[in-house]
C-alpha cells in the first residue's frame, strides 16, 4: 500500500474586501473592491463597507442600509438612537461651529438689491421698496392662506400650492426701472448736447500739459467713450434681465412670421396668452405645414411696410426649430394695440394680445424642436447650448 503524501497547503491569497481600516475612510473603489452599502439618494455617490454607513462624503445626506432605514424610519427608540449615532459626528460639528449655526441665508436680499444703484433718483428708490415691501406681505398673506381641493370621487383632499411671488419678474419693479433708463438716457443726451453745462463728461475732458516741461503730444480722443458711457449708466440693464433669461421663455410662431421676426422684418407679434414681462425670449417655429401663398402674401406686406425697400427674404423656412432669441418690449390688448399702432400696425387681430419686440437675433443654424404649447420653458441644457451659440464669451 503507498504511503499517504503529505497534504498541500493552499497558497495564501490576499482579499482586499476584508483589509478594512478602522472607522470610516473616504474610499473610490466604486463598491467594486469592498462590499456596497447603498448609493446616496442625495447625489447619487455609491459608498461601500470602508466608507460605512453615515454622513455622505460629498452632499453629507445619510446613507445607510436597508435595515437601517427601516429602523430609522420606524421612529422608535432603537430607531433614533441609531439615527444619532451615524449622524453624531455631523452634529458635533455643526454644534462647534458657532458661525455657521448663527448664519442668516437671506437670498432674496442677497441675490436682487434693486435699490443699491447709485443713478437713481430717492423717489425711485423709495417707489422700489414701497413695492418689495407690498410684494413681501403678499407672500407672507399666501402662505398663511390654505386652499384644499376635496375629490368626493376618488376620496382623496389635496392642498393646493400657490405660485411664489417672485421680484424678478414683477411688472410695477420693472416699469420703475424702465423708466429710470428712459430718464438716465435723456440726461445724457442733454449733457452731450449742451457744451456749456457744468457737468464735464468723460469724452469731453482733454488734459493740458505745460509744453516747457512735457514733449508730449496731445492725445486725441478714445473711441468707444460713449459706449463706456452708457454701460455706466446701465442702458440694456442686462444684469436685472440675466434672471429672465434664465428661465428660457420661449415663444412658438408659424412659419414665415417666425422667421420673419429674427430676421428683424417683424417685430409685431398676435399671441393668445398675456405675456407680461420684459426681456429676453426665443423664438420657435412650429410644425404647421408651410402654403407657398401664405409666405408669398407675408413678403409683399413686408415690401410694403418697408416701402419697397430691398429686404433679403429667407431662402427656406424651417418648421419645428427654435431659430433665434428676441426682446420684449411690451405686451398690449388687441383693442390697446390698434389705438397705440393705427396704421403702422404690422397686424390686425381681432382678439387676443400683441407682443412687441426688438433686438432679433438669429441663430448660425436652425435648432430641431418640436414645441409643446405657444408659450412655454425650455430645459436648462437646451438653454445653455443656444446661449453658447448667440453669445460665444458666455459662461455658464
């Protein structure tokens, strides 16, 4: 009988999973190295074994497994003192920092002082926070107020939420604002067309030097002072209009009017919505199906309205794209319209409202998009590409 052989032993094989350092350790094996505990629902961040169950590491937000969420959520005594021991480290932190436990997040003031700008008048700037003052209590009166809408069919009570109040967008600010520039910029024009006032403009102060100690010639005037002039004196007030532009309103036209306003041959638009804010808005064309006779119509109105003059007419009329970015200026009634216009109206709507714009801007190439209602927001990702496009310095 042969002898038994001596049993092999198995080579050693080093498993990271189980080399954990003690305590939790920030770690970016992706669960792919140690055991997963649970992605954060706050950003998503995936936290394994040697991270542990706690504070996220990127947002803070609480992660931790399945049972331990049953058992926080619970809301027992178990529940909470887990709670507070995967939480404690946080909240021994936020109690030692005294200053960020005492901070006031105050965006509304941090974000618009309308009132801070040095070119306007005291009655301006007292109208301005009479109005924030009104806007705030209204704010205050809509959430003391509790509208609940009853479903008998279905048994079910919902509350209704009011829409927020916002300052950016309200017309009684924007109306003080527009007329401060309106009275800025009739200022300048008196000062640049009285040489004799007091008041020395930028462009009109020339140096003198004693010629028996300087050689120097004399310098001739900047080009561009005007321009510098003006953004002194906030004409296009770009900064109040940035937070609407953010929203990305956006406006759907049938073919050939849509064109036809980036373009700058239109700047008369009938809508059926009452759009009351001022600033930046683009233009979209809808899917309707184009009639040569409709596009041949609208070319011989916009020879006539611009008395023959040559016009470079579109050579294609794209349907469903977003083509370019306008100004509002204002918004009237059918009947305000008639009055204010006459006939140098571009239109002539029986019903409905008028919106009145300037500055087009058409974008290199048309952008496919189907819009789903006549006036509506666009995604920020969709706003941010067609701003690189119209604005290629912008940064966000």
């Amino acid at each position: 009988m042969p002898p038994k052989t001596a049993k092999r032993e198995k080579a050693f094989e080093y498993n990271p999973a189980l080399d954990l350092k003690p305590g939790r350790h920030e770690c970016d094996c992706q669960a792919r190295v140690h055991e997963l505990i649970r992605n954060c629902l706050g950003c998503g961040r995936v936290v394994c074994m040697q991270e542990g169950s706690g504070p996220c590491f990127t947002c803070g937000g609480l992660v931790c497994t399945k049972e331990q969420r049953e058992l926080i959520e619970s809301g027992t005594k178990r529940g909470n003192a887990l709670m507070n021991q995967l939480m404690g480290d946080k909240l021994l932190i936020a109690d030692a920092d005294s200053e960020r436990r005492t901070k006031v997040n105050d965006l509304e003031s941090d974000y618009l002082n309308l009132e801070s700008n040095s070119y306007l008048t005291p009655e301006e700037r007292e109208a301005i926070l009479e109005r924030k003052a009104e806007l705030r209590q209204m704010r205050n009166n809509v959430r003391k107020n509790m509208i609940v809408d009853f479903d008998f069919v279905a048994g079910k009570v919902t509350e209704q939420k009011e829409c927020p109040i916002e300052v950016a967008s309200d017309p009684v600010l924007q109306s003080i604002l527009q007329m401060s520039s309106l009275r800025m910029k009739d200022e300048l024009s008196q000062i640049q067309s009285n040489p004799n006032t007091q008041t020395i403009s930028c462009d009109q102060f020339t140096p003198s030097y004693d010629t028996s100690k300087s050689k120097l010639k004399k310098t001739p005037k900047v080009p561009g002072a005007d321009i510098v002039i003006e953004n002194i004196f906030g004409e296009n007030d770009e900064a109040f209009y940035a937070d609407i532009e953010q929203k990305g309103y956006c406006l759907a036209v049938d073919q050939p009017i849509a064109s036809f306003i980036v373009g700058g041959v239109r700047k008369h638009i009938p809508v059926n919505e009452d759009i009351r804010f001022t600033g930046p808005m683009l233009i979209a064309s809808t899917t309707h199906s184009l009639d040569e006779n409709v596009i041949k119509d609208e070319e011989i109105k916009a020879k006539k309205r611009f008395k023959n003059a040559i016009i470079k007419f579109p050579t294609e009329y794209s349907t469903g794209a977003i083509l370019g970015r306008v100004f509002v200026e204002d918004c009237y009634t059918w009947k305000e319209y008639s009055d204010e216009f006459g006939k140098n109206a571009e239109c002539f709507p029986k019903d409905g409202f008028v919106i009145f714009v300037t500055k087009p801007e058409q974008l290199p190439s048309p952008i496919p998009h189907i819009p789903p209602n006549e006036f509506y927001q666009i995604n920020s990702g969709l706003r941010k590409t067609i701003q690189h496009l119209l604005d290629p310095y912008f940064i966000g």
